[in-house]
C-alpha cells in the first residue's frame, strides 16, 4: 500500500513539474520544429488533464511565474467550470484569478475577458471578477479607446452598470455631439480633425493617420511623445528607413525585447551602433536583477546559436534572444563568467543563427572550465553528432558522483510531440524558459523538475507562491 501511495505521489509530481515547465515556455505559437496547431492542441490537453486531476494545484501555478499566455488560459478555465470549485478553496481561488488578471498586461486582460463573451462564460464569479476589473482600472477612459472592442464586449457581457460618459461612448458614440471628457473628445474630433490624431494613444492614432492620409514620416515624428518605450523600439527601424530620428530610451527597455531588436538588425547595422547597444543590454541585465535578483558564483553558459536558434514566422529569432539576453544576465549576476558557444561569434552582439547544434563540444569546454553552475540554454535538439551532449553527461555523471558541479538546462522551445521539453539527459534538470528575466524564477523551479523534491515539497513551493503572489497584489 505505502508503494502505491508512493508511486501516485510521483505521478503528481511528474505531472505538475511538466505541466509548469510547459507554461513556462508554450505561447501556443509555431516554432522551429513544431507548427501552431499541434502546439496549441498539447498544451489545451495539459491544461484540461491538470484542471481536472490537481485544481487547487492548478490554480496556485497562477503564482508559480509562468508565461502570460498560459495564465490567461488558466483564468477562462477556472471561470468556465467554477462549480467544481471546492467550497474551502473557493476564496484562494478567486483571490489568484483576481491578482493574476490584474498583473496581466492590459491588452492580455480584456481579451481575457472578451473571450468569456465568446465562450459563452457568464456566471455570477465571472461577472465579479470583471466588475472588479473594471473598478479598478486606474484610467478606464484611456482602455475605453485603447481596447475599445475589448472593453465593450466585457462589459456588455457582464451586464455592468456604467457611470458617466463611459456608457456614452462605448454604446451610443455617432449620438453624441460632444464630451467632457478630454481624451473622448479628442477621439471624437479625430474622425475629422488631423490635428486631434496626435493627442491619441499611438495604436489607436495610427488607424486615423491613415484615414486622413497622413504620411507615415510626418505622423511618427509627431505622435513621438505619445509612444510607449515598446512602441518605440518597435517602430524605431521603420523610422530610420523614413529618415526620421525616433528618441528610444534604451535602458529602459526589457531586456529579451532588446535582444530580439538587436538580433532584428543586419550586422552593419549592429557594428555602427555596437557601443550603444553592448551598454543598453548591460543596462538591462543590471534592471532585470534588481526587480529579481540572482547571485551565483563561478558561471559557465553553454548557449545554442545553431540555425533552429532562428525560430519560426511567428517568433522570429526568439530561442537566439533569450540566448543572447541570458549571456549579458549571467555576466551580471556571476562572480566569474564564461560562455560557450556552438558557433562562437566574434562578439555575442554580432551572432546569427547558424549551423547544426554540437552541444557535446562547448559543454566539454564549460566542464573543465571550474565553474559551480553550468547553464545550458538551448532547444535540446542536440544533432551534430546525435544525442552527443547526453553522452558527455552520462560519463561525466558517472566518473563525478560528488557532483560537486551544478548543471542546469533552460529550454525556451515546447515539444508539442512530448507534451514537454525535449531533455538533454535524466541527469540534468530541465526547465522552461520563456523569456532571460525569468531565470531566477527557473533556478528556483530547478530542483523540481531535477525530482530531488518531494511532492510534499512542490505543495508547499506552489502553497507559498500563491499567498506571497496574492499578498503583493493587495498592497
């Protein structure tokens, strides 16, 4: 009997650890070796398996610092099946849903919300939590124009009561001669004022830019001062293809998105401007550490540059982004550094995507280098020659049984074929990696998925993440 209880607790055990690790890295997006659909269809089962076999558990990985994709999917699920719900958990549950939401960039959070509309979701926990959504947007006119769809379908789902000219504007706009409301107004005269364009939000100024012809050189150079620094960075090549000069703050940006923008460029483009950049992503690496900071010893990274490192159509060089802003967090956070590269590049800024992916030779290289903490950041589809780098850890497992060298695989691909991360070796922990300021959260995560822990010991991580996750959203 105790045998049973203890192999159905590793199955739980097993089970989670793949679950998070798979919403630490899923966006339900095509990669390399993996199209769309089948992504979208691995992990919608996960999501249905752990909901209905673990749903305290499922709802406290809300806390566990998964990818915001994921999150959103556990809100609709939660929302659409609250009857099973036991009644002593119903009120932790309702506080995550509630926090989680609420930290949820806002574009994620009313699509959240829309998608009830479309799912037919309209119970009486899921009117609350968007009333209480609504009720507590800062600046609820700004969403209105912004995410007008969005926010219009929400509430019209919910049935909320609507006080001032909001109702005005999202239900009866052609009806209204005018309002008091500055930014209502200038949406309204922007339908036939170009001049009122500019005192828009960007996206939604955009749209009236071409409704009025206006040219694209023109409208970027004054609607400046209304872009967000994401907006900026976005826009910042198409400008300079416009000869127009647009004012990024780049230590201000994040640092995956960063990386991504450096990686968008051609080379010249890299080396002319290579001082700026090198300093922006150190800049950044020193902002990620200080919202979660991470100190580590001597640090040796083995980092996948090979050609599957270049993505797919829908996240263009993203598995190479996270390589790169991972090099510069890991300088930051180390002691002492050294990187390994399968193709290594004459600078880290000036690498591309290239190559089969030997594994086996930069993680010879970052075993002998005296490092304590070997990371391994790469899709795991170690090819040249197969399996080569699970061959180098199977001995060097065996002939070190001190181990007295901590090694760590960080993998930003989902295999929608194993419903998982493709592993490198059982000898090593494998965990996801959405984005490179994620790390602190994955080390942390690491001794899970390496199955050191107990399941006791998962309970109480997730148990513990879940009242400090709740706890900060109320202050």
């Amino acid at each position: 009997m105790l045998n049973l209880e203890s192999r159905a607790q590793q199955v739980t055990q097993e089970d989670l650890v793949m679950f998070i690790n798979a919403c630490y890295s899923c966006s339900g997006q095509r990669e390399f070796y993996d199209e769309a659909y089948g992504q979208r269809v691995s992990i919608n089962f996960l999501h249905d398996y752990i909901l209905g076999n673990y749903r305290l558990l499922y709802a406290r990985t809300l806390a566990a610092g998964i990818n915001h994709f994921n999150q959103a999917q556990i809100i609709i699920k939660l929302l659409a099946t609250g009857r099973d719900t036991l009644s002593e958990y119903r009120t932790e549950e309702g506080a995550l849903i509630t926090a989680a939401l609420n930290k949820l960039p806002p574009q994620r959070g009313w699509g959240i919300l829309q998608d009830l509309q479309r799912l037919r979701v309209n119970n009486r926990r899921a009117r609350a939590i968007t009333r209480d959504y609504v009720a507590m947007r800062r600046d609820i006119d700004f969403d209105a124009i912004k995410y007008r769809t969005k926010v219009k379908a929400a509430i019209s789902h919910a049935h909320l009561k609507l006080s001032g000219e909001l109702k005005q504007f999202l239900f009866s706009f052609h009806e209204q001669k005018a309002f008091d409301s500055t930014l209502f107004e200038q949406f309204r005269k922007a339908h036939f004022s170009k001049e009122a364009v500019y005192e828009l939000p960007f996206t939604i100024a955009e749209g009236f830019a071409t409704k009025h012809n206006i040219k694209r050189e023109v409208f970027l150079k004054r609607i400046e001062p209304k872009m967000t620094p994401a907006e900026k960075l976005r826009f910042s090549g198409t400008a300079s293809r416009s000869e127009v000069d647009i004012n990024v703050n780049w230590e201000r940006l994040p640092l995956t998105k960063l990386a991504l923008y450096i990686l968008s460029l051609q080379q010249d483009a890299r080396i002319q401007a290579f001082d700026k950049f090198n300093q922006a992503m150190e800049a950044a690496a020193r902002n990620a550490l200080k919202k979660a900071p991470m100190q580590l010893g001597r640090v040796a990274a083995v980092l996948d540059c090979s050609y599957s490192s270049s993505g797919s159509s829908e996240k263009r060089r993203r598995p190479l982004g996270v390589v790169l802003a991972a090099h510069y967090l890991l300088s930051k956070a180390s002691q002492s550094y050294r990187a390994f590269w399968t193709v290594p590049p004459s600078h880290p800024l000036l690498v591309r995507p290239y190559g089969q992916t030997d594994l086996a030779t930069p993680l010879l290289a970052a075993l002998g280098s005296g490092a304590e903490t070997i990371i391994i950041v790469s899709d795991g589809c170690d090819n040249d020659p197969p399996n080569g780098a699970a061959e180098v850890l199977r001995v060097y497992q065996k002939l070190n049984r001190s181990k007295t060298t901590s090694i760590i695989h960080c993998n930003p691909v989902f295999s929608a074929e194993d419903y998982s991360l493709r592993i490198l070796s059982p000898y090593v922990s494998t965990v996801g990696l959405r984005d490179a300021e994620d790390m602190p959260t994955m080390l942390s995560f690491a001794k899970f998925a390496q199955g050191s822990s107990t399941l006791s010991d998962l309970e109480a991580y997730l148990a513990q993440r879940a009242q400090e996750f709740i706890g900060n959203a109320s202050l």
